[in-house]
C-alpha cells in the first residue's frame, strides 16, 4: 500500500451517526500518523465505538469521510475495508466460542483448508500472546482477559497496514498486559500504525503518541499525553459534568 504524501494513514473527517435522536458521533475529524501508536479516549458514551465501527465498516455513516492512505473508504463493507488492511478488535470479543483457539485464529483467513504457512503463522501468534497451551481449547472457555488477546492475535493473521483496539486491556491481567503492550510496541517498529480505544489512563499516557479525546461525538481535544493530562476540557469532560473515569496516569 502506497504511503500518501502527508503521511496519514487513516482519518475521519466531518464523521456523523446518529441512532434514532442520539447523535453517537456528531461531525468527528481526527487523522492517525502512519506508523504510531495513537489513542482515542473520552467518557462511556462519547462515541468511540461507533467511531471504530465507522472507520471499520460496521456502520454506515450518516455523513463524512474516512481516508485510508488517502482514499475515501467510508460506508464500504468490512470486508473490503479488511481486505484494505485495517482490522480490529472488539470491545465485546467476537471470539467464536465453538471453535478452538487455533480455529479461531485460521478462520480469519479466508481459506477453506488453511494451509501450512497459515498454521505456522497461527501458532507464532498464539504464543506471543501466551495462548500456547490452550491452543485446542474451545474459544467459549477462555476466560474474559484470554479472549481478548485471542482476539489480538486473531486480528494480526492476515498482516495488517492499521489495527485498530476497541479496550484491548480490559479484563487483561497485569502480566499478560504487560506482554500485549510489548506487542503492539513490536507492531509499531515494523511500520504497523495503531489505534488504541482503552479506559486505562497507564496505557493511553504510557504508550501512545497522540490522543484524539471524544465527548458527545465530537474530539474536543488532541496531543501528546503531556498536554491532554493537563487539558481543561478533557478534565472537565471527565469529571465535571459525569464524575466518572480518570484521566491521570498513576
Ligand atoms: N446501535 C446503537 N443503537 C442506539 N444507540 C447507540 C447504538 N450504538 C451506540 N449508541 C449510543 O451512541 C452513544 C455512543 O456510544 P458508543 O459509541 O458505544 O460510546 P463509547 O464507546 O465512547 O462508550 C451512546 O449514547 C450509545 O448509547
Ligand atoms: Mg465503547
């Protein structure tokens, strides 16, 4: 895929859906750099999983744009968008519960009789994330933390350009966290350009480059960790009007 001028992998421009009379994501604009680690954060409700779902195909938007290496992309079905290179986790995982992990894993691959590349493949991606031992184990039995990392592993198959991470840390104890968060670092040295949604302020102000920050479909602020912890805006969405959520690293 052929990088574009100005070094944007994926922007949402002017993005709008609304559900009914809630206008979830209400005119958004932000644009992910290539190759870093950005994070779009913003109290429950704020629109950031219907931002993934525009960006990903899932939702159709009511209005906007959304570029990927600079071509508009929006309202095109998943699985061109997939096929594009730009794949996701849920924050709700997606993992099918009847079949084993390493099904799990070959069956994002779109071959009907996975062959030994796409096995091999499986297997190094289910040991990054330390699911080695379960491979066989069926998806449903996994505990919360391991289907999201399942899903992580999942969502690096079939070698994406953009990864996009709807709470990746939730439910994730702190040692495989730790590893996931080496992980993504890797992703990122081998040119991959991430976005990560997450609760966890650690994560958001330890690990990405830039913040989008979102309230009422609408980034109301963007910078390195250094100015959001300090924005008055992001601080007063926060905690002035919900009393929710923390926006300091610890
Ligand atoms: N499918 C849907 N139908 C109706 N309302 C929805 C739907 N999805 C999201 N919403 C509403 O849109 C707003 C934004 O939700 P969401 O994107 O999930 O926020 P976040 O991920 O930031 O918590 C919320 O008010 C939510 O209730
Ligand atoms: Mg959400």
């Amino acid at each position: 895929m052929m990088p574009d001028a100005n070094g944007i992998a994926l922007e949402a421009r002017d993005l709008r859906k609304a559900f009914g009379g809630v206008h979830a994501v209400d005119g958004c604009s932000f644009a992910v750099p290539r190759g870093k680690i950005c994070g779009l954060i913003g109290p429950n409700g704020s629109g950031k999983t219907t931002t993934f779902n525009l960006l990903t195909g899932l939702a159709q938007p009511d209005g906007g744009q959304v570029l990927h290496d600079g071509v508009d992309i929006a309202g095109l079905k998943p699985y061109r968008i997939f096929r594009r290179g730009i794949t996701r986790t849920f924050q709700i995982t997606r993992v099918f519960r009847e079949m084993t992990v390493l099904e799990n894993m070959l069956s994002v691959t779109g071959l009907a009789v996975p062959d030994r590349v796409a096995r091999e493949r499986a297997g190094e991606l289910i040991a990054l994330v330390n699911l080695t031992h379960l491979r066989g184990e069926y998806g449903g039995r996994l505990s919360y933390g391991q289907q999201k990392l399942l899903e992580f592993a999942r969502a690096l198959m079939t070698d994406p350009d953009v990864i996009l991470l709807d709470e990746p840390a939730a439910g994730v104890n702190r040692t495989l966290l730790q590893q996931l968060l080496e992980q993504i670092h890797r992703l990122q040295e081998t040119g991959k350009t991430i976005l990560i949604v997450e609760h966890d302020m650690n994560v958001i102000m330890n690990h990405c480059e830039r913040i989008f920050v979102m309230d009422y479909g609408v980034k109301i602020a963007e910078g390195p960790p250094s100015e959001i912890q300090g924005n008055e805006r992001v601080i007063e969405a926060y905690f002035g009007r919900r009393q929710s959520g923390v926006v300091h690293a610890g």
